[in-house]
C-alpha cells in the first residue's frame, strides 16, 4: 500500500475482466487472469503513472454479497475494506453478458457507500459493439466502454480518473512569483520478504500478524492464496515490503490453469525478494514438499529463515503423547522409580532443541539459515522475526574489504585441513569479494579442477565463523592460475 496516492478501487462481479484491468492499469502481470471465475481473493496493489501523475490502484475479488461461503464472505470483506479508503469505484461489468441483477445489485451497494463510482463496460472489442453499453446508462453514472484485454478505451477512463482525483487548481498563478522548492521523491531501499511454504502451513496468518491486520485471507481451505500480495509497512524507520505467496505444491498436485500459474507467481516472488521466510508446519515437521522448497530458496540465492508455525499445537501435541505413554505399563513403571517426576511434563526448551536437530539433519544445505519456533495465530514469539529479517538483509548486503580478506585467508585458514586426500595440495593465492546479494567471492588457486564441494564447504565454514553472514548462502568463483603455460611461453623464449 501507498501513503498519500488517490486510491482507484476496481469492484464487480466474478469474472468480468477485473484483474485483466488492473494489469492493463499497472502495466504489469501482477494479477492472475484466467477464464476460471474466483481467482482473485485477496486485494492486491498497485500504481499507475498516467500523464504525469500517480494513482494507486486495487484490485478486489469478484464480489458475491449474499453468498454464504467462507472464501466468497472473506472475499466480500476484503473488498469493503479498500472501499473505504477508495477516491473513485470503478464498477466493471461484461459488456457482452449485459446488465444483469447482481450487476444492478453492486451498483445499489456502492451508491449507498457515498463513494463516487464510474462503470468500465468491458469486452467492447469495436466501436461497432459501444451499443452493447448502452443498458448500462440506466445505472446513472458515467459509462466507459472499454476492452482491458487490448487497452481500448482505457485512457478515457484513467483521464477522468485524474480529472476527479487531481482538480485543476482554481486560483491562476501569480506570474514572476517565485515557484517553490520541487523536491525530488527519493525511495529508500526496502527489504523484499517473501513468505513461501507449502498450502496451509499458515503463510497469509503471518502476513497478518506481521503488518497488524487483515491483509490476507485466512481460512482452513488449502490454496486460498493464489496472487502474490504485497504489502509495505514501515517498522523501527525501516521500510519493509512483505509478498504473501500462494503455496507451492507439486506439478502433478495442480490441475487448474490459475493453480498452475499461481505457483509460477510464488516462484518469481521468491526470486525477487532479499530474505525468504519457509514457513513448515510445526505439528507435521518438515516433509518432502518442505525439503523442495527449501531448494528453490537456496538456488536462488535468497537469504532464509526457517519458520516453524503451529508451534503452540506441537507443545500441545507432546503433552497429549506425553499423556498416552504415562497411562501404559511402561510408563507406570518409569514413575514408579521415579517419584518425584512429572511423567505429562514438556520441557519446551528440549523440544526446540530435539525439533532443530531433525530440521538440520533433513536440510542440511540450509545449515546456515536461523530458525525460529513461533505461532502466527497467537502471536507467540513472533516479535523475533523482525531482527532476525534485519540482521540477514544487512549479512545479504555486507561487503568484506579485501585486505580484510587476505589477512584471514593467511591468519586464519590452515589450508591443509581442508585438502581432500589423493589431490595436489590446495593453494589459495588470492581472494576477493565479486559482489553481494548473495555475498560471492573470488578464488585464485592453483587447481586444475574446480574444488571439491567438500572444500568449499570448508571454506565456507570459515568464512561464517569470522564474519557475519547469518542466513544468507556464500557463492565461491574459482579461478586457476594458469603457471604452466607461461613457462613454456618463458622457456621458448629462451630457446
């Protein structure tokens, strides 16, 4: 969300073109548009730049009032919730389907929210069918026929837009009055998190809790996410932009055209962001799909922090075990020589403990990425996410000079530990950091071969141990000192 843009809410009925204009709007793919009605759910932001000026634009799910559905009912109050702030409604209807009641009935509702409110006829592909418009005068309100799909029509709708949001001031400048200081908008860098994991481990309970309200819609039916929704909040004067991501789930799990590109849009939302955060079902532990998206993260390089959601109904779940065993034979005996135990008592700290020994053995490429137990619902330690997200942006951006970096390769690093048997002894002559985001650097050694993944590992390890790069992966480039060809060229020279 923008601070200070008019806000542009598009509204309407289930699959009439609402995301295909928002897109057309933006100039972006942000929303998905298929023939599948009830895509989008959540309402998902943007901004359109048009002659100059900025407008933020909404896009709502298609909105069924009387529907009794929890998905239809949540996607009713999310749209009334961007109604509210909204300058201007645009009222999008199916120019080819004609006014229809619940057409008229959303026309009703928004006329008695007291917001202003305009019709886009879409699906008027030429100017031979602006006829299939005119019903749609009876509403009242001003009519654009226009075709989102194209762009046709669409400046006449964004100029008025602009005429309503922008008013031409009414008092004429001053001439040789001095004009005032033009201050240059400057954009801080935000940190990008995406929240990603498998359906229903509780993603958009945690977009929630993080930005303090209900941005995401929550409900127990797996795959309620579809969009990727962005969300910017300021905390403690840094600037976060928060990307709730549909779950990604296996090929051979989706069958819908928007399921499938659903996953596409989590992936490329992952693949924009600085710190990724794998949210894994604490009452479950970390499955298959769990282990594939950690993959996807660590491939792409984004900085991780594991996430282990549902933690309260884990304590609950080891007490209930807990319970079962004190009730059979054995456990009876235990207490038995035992008197002063409580044989139903949980040590939460030996359950964290005994949880991140499974979760290192089962992503042990993710041994670098912190991980944090919490319940998204309750609220429960989720204040140690923030530092945590700092402190793996900053790792993501750190440079290391390269003096700095020499002077521990030489100090630091006996080489010989980390040489594999069986090969010539590795020489590092010189290291360098290429780049950051993620942090990756330069080796020149006297190897023919790549290094072993093993000796990377080593190095890596002792990187970490003498700088800071908490949750975020390390990239090795390794350049071979070419010594034997300059020796003949030397040695002919000779000759």
């Amino acid at each position: 969300m923008t601070a200070g843009l008019p806000s542009l809410v598009i509204v309407g009925r289930p699959n009439v073109g609402k995301s295909a204009l928002f897109n057309r709007f933006t100039g972006t793919r942000r929303s998905i548009v298929t023939n599948e009605p009830g895509i989008t759910r959540d309402r998902i932001y943007g901004k359109a730049e048009w002659r100059g000026k900025t407008l933020e634009v909404v896009d709502t799910g298609g909105i069924i009032p009387d529907e009794k559905a929890i998905i239809p009912q949540e996607i009713f109050r999310q749209a009334q919730v961007a109604i509210k702030k909204a300058a201007l409604l645009v009222l999008v209807v199916d120019s080819q389907a004609g006014l229809t009641p619940l057409d008229e009935e959303l026309a009703r509702l928004l006329r008695s929210t007291g917001k202003p409110f305009v019709l886009a006829v879409n699906k008027v592909d030429s100017p031979s069918q602006e006829a299939h418009a005119a019903p749609f005068h009876s509403l009242g309100v001003p009519v654009f026929p226009l075709t989102a799909e194209h762009g046709t029509g669409v400046d006449d709708l964004l100029d008025y837009a602009l005429a309503h949001c922008f008013p031409a001031s009414k008092t004429p400048p001053v001439v040789g009055a001095e004009l005032p200081p033009v201050e240059l908008p400057t954009e801080p860098a935000s940190i990008e998190v995406a929240i990603i994991g498998r359906p229903n481990v509780g993603k958009s309970t945690l977009l929630n809790r993080l930005v303090g309200e209900e941005r995401s819609i929550v409900s127990p039916i797996p795959g309620t996410t579809m969009d990727n929704v962005d969300t910017e909040i300021t905390r403690n004067g840094r600037d976060y932009r928060f990307v709730d991501t549909a779950g990604i789930r296996r090929k051979g799990k989706t069958t819908l055209v928007a399921e499938k590109l659903s996953v596409v849009m989590a992936r490329r939302g992952l693949e924009r962001c600085d710190v990724a955060l794998l949210v894994i079902d604490g009452e479950q532990g970390v499955t298959q799909g769990d282990a594939t998206i950690a993959g996807y993260a660590e491939q792409s390089g984004r900085s991780v922090i594991l996430v282990i959601n549902k933690w309260d109904l884990a304590l609950a779940a080891a007490r209930d075990a807990a319970l079962r065993d004190a009730t059979t034979a054995k456990g009876k005996s235990k207490q038995a020589t035992n008197e002063n135990s409580n044989p139903v008592s949980v040590d939460p700290g030996g359950l964290r403990f005994d949880y991140e020994k499974m979760i290192r053995a089962k992503l042990k490429f993710l041994s670098y990425a912190p991980i944090v137990f919490l319940s998204a619902k309750t609220g429960e330690r989720a204040e140690k996410l923030f530092p945590l997200i700092n402190q793996c942006a900053d790792a993501r951006r750190r440079r290391i000079p390269t003096p700095a970096l020499n002077n521990w390769l030489k100090q630091d690093v006996d080489l010989q530990r980390g040489t594999t048997p069986k090969s010539r002894p590795v020489r590092i002559y010189y290291v360098t950091q290429a780049k950051t985001a993620p942090p990756t650097f330069l080796l020149f050694t006297n190897q023919k071969m790549p290094l072993h993944f093993s000796y990377e590992r080593f190095l890596e390890n002792q990187l970490r141990a003498k700088f800071d790069f908490a949750g975020t992966p390390v990239r090795f480039v390794q350049r071979l000192r070419k010594r034997e060809k300059r020796a003949r060229a030397a040695s002919r020279g000779e000759e």
